[in-house]
C-alpha cells in the first residue's frame, strides 16, 4: 500500500499522515478522522478496480455489525469533499462495492504546493508592533545625548508653533465670516 502525500485530479492533495484534503481549486483544508482517510487510501490504492463492500468493512471497520450505515455515510462523505456530486469519482457497483476513477498522482516532486498567501495577520502581529519598537528605540536614543534643557527648549518651540498655527486658523475662519 503506497502512502505518503498524492493527489486526486489535479486539484485535491491529500496527506495521508496529517488526514488532510486540500482543495487546490477553492484553497480550502479538510481534515479527514483517520477512518475516512484509511477508506480514501484503500479506494485510492485499488483505483480503477472494484472494491467490495465486505472487503472494506473488514478492512476499515473489523467487520463491525453496523459498519454496512457507517460505509454509506463514509462514501457520501468523501464524495461531498471530493466534488463529486455526480458520482463520477467514486462509483457505486450496486450489492458489490465500489471503484475509484480518477487520475492520482503519487510523486511528491510533481504536486505543484500553492505557495501561501500573504499574511497581513502576521504583518500586524509581527510587523508593526517591531516597527514601534525601532522607532522607540531610536527616539530615546536621539533623546538620551539631549540635555533636558534642550528638551524643554524644543518642547516649548512646538508648544508655540501648534499656537500659531490655531492661532491662523482661527483668523482665517473670523475673516471668511
């Protein structure tokens, strides 16, 4: 049994030892419990041959009484994360099992990985809070070679220069009225 990362049609890499499904075309992950991914796999494994039920509830379920209901509902699960809606993938042989018809790759060099998009998450969480902490550095930095009477003389320079500038809006608004 091969095992390792393959992908279905071109379009869902599957991971068989993380249970993931990516779906290349919507960029979307599904995480598959290990039963539904051991089905995929033993379907994936036998693709193009006829997979009978009973093999299957052997082989996935021990040959649990009720696994026939869990086999259905497993099969219509995989065909929904599939996109198989019209059972083209996954087909049903009637009282017999089922088959896999769809093109696998196996070779990990050949499945073209998305790369990942842009994170501005990780800008605002990383990003701009080291900005801040640069900036911060290099202000009290400049500050510290500063006497504190030349930090009051500054201060009080952009006291009087925010003054002015109120002062000339307010004369510009008294003359426009």
């Amino acid at each position: 049994m091969k095992e390792g990362l393959f992908e279905i049609n071109n379009r869902f890499v599957v991971d068989q030892h993380k249970n993931e499904v990516r779906d290349k075309e919507k960029n979307q992950l599904t995480r598959l419990e290990p039963r539904l991914m051991k089905l995929l796999c033993l379907l994936v494994n036998h693709s193009g041959e006829l997979v009978t039920r009973e093999y299957i509830v052997k082989e996935i379920w021990n040959e649990y009484p009720g696994a026939n209901e869990s086999l259905n509902q497993a099969i219509s699960f995989l065909r929904k994360q599939l996109a198989d809606d019209g059972k083209e993938i996954i087909k049903t042989l009637p009282k017999a099992g089922y088959s896999l018809h769809a093109s696998i790759v196996w070779d990990p060099e050949k499945v073209p990985v998305k790369k990942s998009e842009f994170k501005w998450t990780r800008l605002i969480q990383f990003g701009f809070p080291s900005l801040l902490l640069l900036f911060l550095f290099y202000t009290n930095k400049k500050n510290a070679n500063t006497s504190p009477q030349e930090l009051n003389i500054k201060r009080d320079a952009e006291i009087s220069r925010l003054d002015s500038i109120h002062q000339a809006e307010a004369m510009k608004q008294y003359k426009d009225k």
